[in-house]
C-alpha cells in the first residue's frame, strides 16, 4: 500500500480513484459514520438480556409485551417531554422504563435522576433490576469497573444515573438532570421536611435543559387525588391500548365488567367457588360486541394486535405530555381465572377491593359510603317554613361564616333542645359590617308571637379563619381580617379545621390563641380559636340532614337550586393513605363550590360549643316568653309615658 507523505498534496487534490486512496477514505468513513436510526424498542430488542430473577430471563423482546411498545418509543421520542404511566403491577413497566435508559446511555446520554420511595425502595431496585441489567446489557459503556458502582450512582462514560427517594431532599439536590424518572409516586410522601413536594423538588432539577428535558412519572393509583391519578386526569393526551376480538375484530379497551366466570351455586361457599374458579380456568373475556369468549390464550392473541389509541378509539393528538393506562388484564403474567378469584374473596373486604382496583385494574378506588341527596333537601324545603322566621321550639340562633377573599358565605340556623335544628337565612355578606348586619345584629320575629318585642338575635358565631388569602387594599390577609373582625364583638369566635392527618383527640377544642400577624408592623394579640374535627362534625351533620322525622335539620321555604348544589357538593368514599384504608368526606368533583356546606358543618361544631342539646323544652320556652310579656305589660303600667328604643321597640325601665 502506498504511504501518502506529509509533504504531499492535499488530500482534494488526490486522484480519487487511486485505490489507496479508496481504501482509506472507506476506512475513515466506517470510524465517523453516525449511529443507524434506531427506536427505544428496537434498541431494547437488539442489545437487552434479562437477569435471571425476572420471569422470562435471556434476550429481551417487545414482541412478547406488545403495549410496552408504544410507551418505550415514547421514552425517546424528542418531542415528548413528560411520560405518565398509570398502571397495573406484573405488567411489565419498569421493564419498559428501563428499556429507555438502556437507550439513552447508548444513543442519547444526559444526567439521569431516578426518584423512589424511600431509601430500602432505592437499594432493592438498584440490587434487583439495575445492576443486574448494567452487567448485563451495558457494561462496556461504564465509566469504570462494574465492582465499584454504589447503590445510589452508576456512572457510564456519557452519563451518569442519580438515585433519590422522596423522603430526602439533599438526595434530590444536584446541578441538574436532563432526565428525572419518579418511580412509585402514590408511595412517597406528601412533602420532604420543610421543602417542597418531592415531585416538584424533582421536576425542578431538570428546569435548566428546557425543551432537552424528559420527566418520567409512573406508579399503580392509590386514591384519585393522588399523584399519578392527578397527573393522568390532567393530561389531555391519555391513550389507552385497544386490542380485536379474535372473532368479529372489533377494537376496544380490556374491561373488567367483560370478564364473567360461572355463578356461585346457591348457597355454596363463597371462598370455595373462587377457588374453583382459578382451578377449572373457567373465566373468559366477553367481546363488548359480539360476545365471543376469549380464554388466556385468546385474549393474549387479542394484545398481540392491539394499539394504542384514545379512549374513544381515535389516533390521539400528539403533545409534549402524554399519558398511558395499563392494567393486569393485558398482561401475559396473569390468568383471567386468577384475577377473577382475587375479585370474589375480595367482596365485602374493602380493603381487599381497593388493593383489587389498584394493583390489578391500575385504577383509582373511591368506594362511595355516604352523601348527602339534592331531593332530601327538596323534600325539607316543600315543608314551607318561611324565611327569617324563628320556630317557637327555637331557644338559640346561631350563625357561621365561611370567609372568601371577596366577603363571606354566612348561614343562620335556629337550635331547639335535643340538636333540633331550621336554617332560617343564608347569603353572601360583601364585607365584615355588611356579616354584622346580616348575621349578627338582625333581631328575627319568633313564629306564634303576636307581641313585637318577642324577637330573638344571634347568641354565637364560628367564623372561618380563611387560610391566609390575601385581600387586595387591606392591611393583611383574610386570617388578620378575621381575628381583627371578632375583635370588635365578644360572640364571633375565629375557627379552623384541624389539620393533622391523625384523627384529634377531641373533636372541638375552643382555645385562648395568641395571633401573630405576618406583618411586623402589626403586633400580636389574643383571642379564642375553635379548632374543628370536621370529618367527625361532617358525619354528625350527614346524619341529621337524613334523620328519617327529619326534625332534626330543617331548612326554609326560599332555598335555590346553589343551596342544593353546594349542600351536596360532597360525599363520604373509601381510599388508602398510606398503608391503611380510610373514610373520608371528599369534593366530589374539583372546583365544585361547597361553602354553605362548610357553615353547616361549623354549626354542628358550634351547637356543641353553646349546648343547644341542654336548651328548655318548646313547653318551658312558652312560658318564659309569655312571663315576659306579663312583666312588660305590668312595667308598662307603672310607666308614665310610652319610650321606644332606636329601633321602634317599646323600652321599660326593667330593659336597663
């Protein structure tokens, strides 16, 4: 072969021809030609091997999980930025995830932070599944030896791959990472010491590479208001895997409700009829169209042909975000028969059915266990108690106020003794004078008393403290303006819910609270606080509101269709915090308005506080009211001339 010389032409210049010159330029050309174009999947299927510890150890293929197709590609694919999977668990999805590190370390590297739970959440995924596939399926690209990779870093030579859990913040500090994977988010906590959230301390660690960024977030639903179920909800493109029937080829979403097995025989054994169930394999998937019965083998060639697509069956809109469900039935690990033996051992077990909709359906529980219904109201309204009239069995008004940055939602309601109850008057009050007048001041004529000095006023009022919303042109917040308002009147007493995510050990505590305002130029001062139980008061007022004589939540004749709505703007449902399943009392849907909802609970609270249950008898109030008409009219004769007060009421000497 001829050695071209330094001193020799340029290499334009040389004859192209030459074949010591094509041998070379060939030689050159095989060093610097780029990477073959290649997808997330295809890259996983080329260079993956599973650990021995997986189900199907050796060469990976998507082909065996078909829907982890279309997630994998996403996990490359430039023009997405945020990757949701909500799903199932032995479905396949970590799998995928790592399929996309597996492509980045090799064709498009940045730093990666990997977000779990908490610190053992970090150790078991690094010992079970990361490591295990670095030595398998990428070991020549690590930076150093293999022996010396921790639990918590794996450094390649283009990339390095961060792990953080979500209970530590300085574990998710760092100069920035291009990639941010959060892994189980339904686990971690809601916040990591006095910072922010785990998932926005993440999400900002990746802020600084803009449109380069990629985040993502996958984890099985714990509640709907959780992370991934929120993060879903609020993804306009959310796909959904859509396979054929094998018979008629009709495309449509795996469905729970299409999975039916044989009936219980009548009176058998519920846990033995599910576990005959699993033994005879005797579950099938019914098509929602033509009702051909697919067994496991069956559906799995359904898969096989699937795609994914919107929840109605179109080609989604792409976006930067997107969103996937994925659940058990999909996946090639689990039976029809045994999923549909977990089911009926689950009935009657609320926690079991949550578990069920979780982890196997990858969907969100809320089991509904009380609300509150728009005809009961209806119904109460139909009664045609009038307006701003006090019953005659009422001993006591009470009035409760939920603040709003523009004025409040204020509600009257008169107690009788035993927790008799009729709301007489509700509104909106603009400001604090605007409440007073309403809610405070107002004397209301009492029913079956002819004598208009027989009025009655507020004896109490429990009042929002408002969360600390800032009010344009005052002094300070709605919290400030609240405890400055029950500064000018010994009867309103500032209050607040509780806010621990433990149940209290009382369910009303009214308090002496010293109030510091966030303003240094306002000084601190003292005053009462009621702090609030409200779950317990919200189940005190669902259980009068539907008392069955009624009695003991009435409402007057003029309530509208808003007094309904916000009334019922909340139900009782059955979720999981944490490891444990709970009722709580929920919004049913966000941005609903409840506050009229809010006051009735503030005055079941406030009944408790003023003992309306020990209040006189509808016998024993009779009378007092009509000794104090014998006593005025007695009065009333010694008096030489007739005095009235400011407002238009006769006023004795005894009144003094």
């Amino acid at each position: 072969m001829t050695t071209l010389a330094h001193e020799g032409p340029e290499l334009a210049e040389l004859d192209r021809d030459h074949p010591d010159v094509l041998d070379l330029l060939e030689a050159f050309g095989s060093a610097v030609r780029p990477l073959e174009p290649m997808t997330v999947s295809e890259c996983a299927d080329k260079y993956r091997r599973l650990p021995k510890n997986t189900p199907e150890p050796g060469r990976f293929s998507t082909d065996r999980i078909p829907y982890m197709r279309g997630i994998q590609d996403s996990l490359g694919d430039r023009t997405v930025a945020e990757v949701i999977v909500m799903k199932a668990t032995r479905a396949g999805i970590s799998e995928a995830v790592r399929s996309g590190l597996n492509y980045w370390v090799r064709y498009d590297p940045g730093e990666c932070l990997w977000v779990f739970p908490d610190e053992n959440s970090v150790k078991k995924a690094f010992r079970k599944h990361l490591l295990p596939m670095v030595r398998l399926s990428l070991k020549k690209y690590l930076g150093g030896s293999f022996n010396d990779l921790t639990y918590q870093n794996i450094s390649f030579r283009s990339m390095d791959v961060t792990a953080g859990w979500a209970g530590s913040p300085q574990s998710l500090s760092g100069d920035g990472y291009r990639y941010v994977v959060c892994d189980e988010t339904d686990k971690y906590p809601e916040f990591s010491g006095k910072e922010s959230g785990p998932l926005e301390l993440a999400a900002d660690r990746s802020k600084a590479y803009g449109f380069r960024a990629k985040r993502v977030l996958l984890s099985s639903p714990r509640s709907g208001d959780g992370a991934i179920a929120t993060a879903f909800k609020n993804t306009a493109d959310k796909r959904y895997f859509h396979v054929p029937c094998v018979d008629c080829g009709e495309l449509q979403i795996l469905t729970w409700a299409q999975v039916k097995w044989p009936k219980r025989p009548e009176g058998g054994d519920r846990i033995e009829h599910a576990e005959n169930v699993k033994e005879d394999q005797a579950a099938r998937y019914h098509c929602i169209r033509c009702g051909f019965e697919h067994d496991d083998a069956a559906r799995l060639d359904m898969v096989d042909g699937g795609v994914w697509l919107d929840k109605d069956g179109k080609e989604p809109a792409k976006r930067r975000r997107v969103a996937f469900h994925i659940s058990a039935l999909y996946s090639p690990w689990v039976t029809l028969s045994g999923l549909a033996e977990m089911w009926i051992k689950a009935q009657g077990h609320l926690n079991k059915m949550m578990s069920f909709y979780n982890l196997q359906l990858g969907e969100a529980f809320e089991q509904r266990v009380a609300a509150v219904k728009a005809n009961v109201f209806e119904e109460k309204a139909a009664a045609g108690h009038p307006r701003h009239l006090v019953p005659a069995w009422a001993g006591m008004i009470l009035a409760t106020a939920d603040t709003q940055k523009d004025g409040f939602w204020y509600k009257l309601t008169a107690w009788g003794r035993g927790y008799r109850s009729r709301v007489i008057d509700h509104g909106f009050a603009h400001d604090e004078e605007h409440l007073r007048d309403l809610a405070l001041e107002r004397r209301l004529p009492i029913e079956g008393c002819d004598d208009a000095s027989q009025t009655m006023k507020t004896r109490w009022m429990f009042i929002d403290v408002g969360g600390g919303t800032e009010v344009e042109g005052r002094d300070g917040n709605t919290t400030h303006q609240v405890y400055t308002f029950a500064l000018t009147d010994p009867r309103i007493i500032p209050c607040k819910g509780h806010g621990g995510r433990r149940p209290p050990a009382r369910e009303l505590v009214v308090k002496q609270h010293s109030y510091k305002p966030k303003k240094e130029s306002l000084k601190p001062y003292q005053g009462l606080l009621a702090v609030i139980d409200t779950q317990y008061f919200k189940d005190v007022l669902w259980a009068r509101i539907n008392n069955k004589d009624g009695e003991l939540y009435e409402v007057h004749q003029e309530i509208d269709a808003d007094f309904v709505a916000q009334m019922t703007a909340e139900h009782k449902v059955f979720e999981r915090q944490g490891s444990r399943g709970v009722q709580v009392w929920k919004p049913i849907s966000e941005g609903r308005a409840n506050h009229l909802w809010d006051t009735a609970v503030y005055q079941a609270a406030l009944a408790e506080h003023a003992e309306v249950a020990f209040l006189p008898t509808p016998e024993q109030l009779r009378r007092e009211r009509e000794a104090v008409i014998e006593k005025r009219a007695e009065v009333a004769k010694k008096q030489p001339y007739d005095l009235t007060d400011p407002h238009g009421r006769p006023f004795f000497a005894t009144d003094r």
